[in-house]
C-alpha cells in the first residue's frame, strides 16, 4: 500500500494517518454527544401541544399569575371564565395556560410529559394533582375569626388582607356572612360604629374604617385602646 502524500508533498506515515482518522472520528463523536446533552431541539417535541391555531385577533386575557400558594381550583376557574370564548378550543386553552403561571408553576408546565397531555382535562387534572396541598390547607372560616388588626396596619390594608384570606375559603361566604364575620373582627371604635351596619357591600365598609380611623387621628372619635 502506497504511503499518502500531503498538497506540500510530504509524505504521512500509516501511523499518522491513522492518528488522525482517530482524531476525526473523536471529533464527530464528542459533537454528536455534546448535541444529546440538551435532548431534542425540535420545536414538535418541545412544545406541550403542536398545531395550536391562534384565532385572527386573539388576544391573551390579563391572567392572575398563580405562583402555587393559593387554591389551584380557584385558579382554574379565573382562568377558564377568561377564556370562556375559547372553552372548547382545548389546545388554545393548553397553550395559553403558561401565560397564567409565574415562578415554580411555570417550571412545572414546562416540565410536563408531551404524551401525558392530549386534552384540556389532562391538563387540568394534572395541576390539581400537583398543587393540591393547596386545597387541604386552604384557610376556613375558623381562620377569618382568629385574624386581627395589627397595630402598624390601616384600616383598609387589615380589610384587604382579610378579604384576600376570605376569597379562598371553601364553600364561599355569603355577602351577609362575610360583613358579619368581617365586623366581628374588628375592635373599639370601629365594632361600636360598625355592628349596626346595614350595608352588604365590602366596600363600604372599608369606606367607614377609614373615616372612624381619621376621626381617631384627629382627636374627634376616642380609641379605648391606646
């Protein structure tokens, strides 16, 4: 067998020759694993649902993001009144979804089984599966009636904190019941001002708060508690 001879007519030893066969085929094999260690870059396997058909002026609605502390159920049922005009399109639904999540829920979607989900329910299921924690220690009514005023706390920021706590209680609170409970938690002198109330709109009541708060700022209403 001839010896191989290079464009500047040096001739390359069998060693050589064979040395760099080697290093060429090193070569190919590090740059196919070195694709492998990153999986599949084809967009049909990367995305949860394919052939998603986005309809002519579709916008995706405003979502509260989920971030996996609060009831999952909850959740899915802002999400679907949002998508109401779509409840049938089940890979729009799949596909909009991601846009409702934030933080440690968004790596989860993105680390769901492609042939794990075909439908809207597979999805759908799959999230209550993994954040039901959520509902077994979602807060009761038992809850509202322990909460408290803080002292550094206004009025209005101790409504809201009170009313967010509500909004997951299961079954909900009635209008009726919520004031109710809502009032009940309050000290003097708001419960002296508030417990003949007739009002069953949230709002109003957080109104009032903030105007007995005043008064007690300058002087004109008493606080027994300072």
């Amino acid at each position: 067998m001839s010896t191989p001879i290079t464009e500047s007519g040096k001739k390359i030893s069998e060693e050589q020759v064979s040395r760099k066969r080697l290093e060429f085929l090193e070569e190919r094999l590090r740059a196919i694993e070195g694709a492998d260690m990153y999986g599949s870059i084809d967009a049909t396997q990367l995305c949860l649902i394919s052939d998603v058909v986005i309809p002519p002026k579709f916008k995706t609605p405003d979502f509260e993001k989920y971030n996996g502390t609060t009831c999952p159920k909850s959740h899915l049922v802002m999400y679907c009144r949002k998508m109401s005009a779509y409840a049938h399109d089940d890979k729009l639904l799949i596909h909009c979804f991601q846009d409702s999540l934030v933080g440690p829920t968004s790596r989860w979607y993105m680390q769901l089984d492609v042939s794990q989900v075909h439908r809207w329910k597979d999805l759908a299921d799959s999230f209550l599966k993994q954040y039901k924690y959520n509902i077994d220690t979602a807060p009761d009514r038992l809850d509202l009636q322990r909460m408290e005023k803080k002292n550094a706390e206004t009025f209005k920021e101790y409504a809201h904190r009170w009313r967010e706590l509500a909004a997951q209680v299961q079954p909900p609170l009635t209008d009726k019941e919520l004031m109710t409970m809502f009032i009940n938690t309050i000290r003097a002198p708001y419960y002296d001002r508030m417990v003949g109330s007739a009002s069953t709109n949230f709002s109003d009541v957080i109104t009032i708060g903030e105007r007995i708060e005043f008064g007690v700022k300058n002087g004109r209403i008493s606080d027994p508690t300072s």
